[in-house]
C-alpha cells in the first residue's frame, strides 16, 4: 500500500485517519494542505474516484467567497480547488487510483 493523507494539521477527522494507519503500522505519507495541495493530476484521479462533489466542502466561508454553489463546469470547480486548498473536505486519502474523502475506516479495512 502507498498511503497518502492529504488534510490539516488542525482537521480532526485528519488526526483520526493518521491514528488509524499508525495503529495498524501502515505507513502513510501526510501532505497539509496549508502547505502544498494537490496537483493536477493527483486531484482528477481522486475525482475520477470519488466525484467533484465530495471535495468541496460547502461548509467553509471560502466556498461562498468563491462563489462556488454558482459555478457549474467541472474544469472551472477543478481550477478553484488546485488554486484554494482550503475549499477541501479532508482528509483525502489516496491509495494508488484509489480514494476517500472523510474519515472511511470501512473503505480503508478493504484496502489491506
């Protein structure tokens, strides 16, 4: 497994996807998001996995400063998020072209 756990050092679901992997020993690779976000072609792979809609997190007053509920095409909410990190709902995990978003222990047992 090749684990990466994309989130905020401030996120609780983020701390409880890293207890997670460090309970079971399974090394893992955090990315905060404050720092780097996704790339291009990491964030359409976890889209191709999970969908646009589960990584925008409607809750945060980035997403009404941005605008984003107005906004209809994927390429436009794409640009966004590569350009805004903060609009992510973490933690993302990624496991090869496999993905969550949340915390998923249910989806991570199966990845073992």
């Amino acid at each position: 497994m090749n684990i990466q756990i994309f989130g905020t050092k401030k996120c609780f679901d983020t701390k409880k996807a890293e207890r997670y992997f460090k309970e079971r020993r399974i090394k893992y690779q955090f990315i905060d998001l404050n720092i780097k976000g996704l790339s291009k072609r990491e964030l359409q792979g976890v889209r191709v996995a999970v969908g646009i809609a589960k990584l925008i997190d409607s809750t945060k007053k980035e997403y009404k400063t941005l605008n984003l509920d107005k906004i209809r095409t994927m390429e436009m909410k794409e640009e966004i998020l590569l350009n805004n990190p903060k609009v992510y709902k973490t933690p993302i995990v990624r496991n090869g072209n496999k993905a969550t978003v949340g915390y998923d222990p249910e989806t991570w047992n199966s990845w073992e």
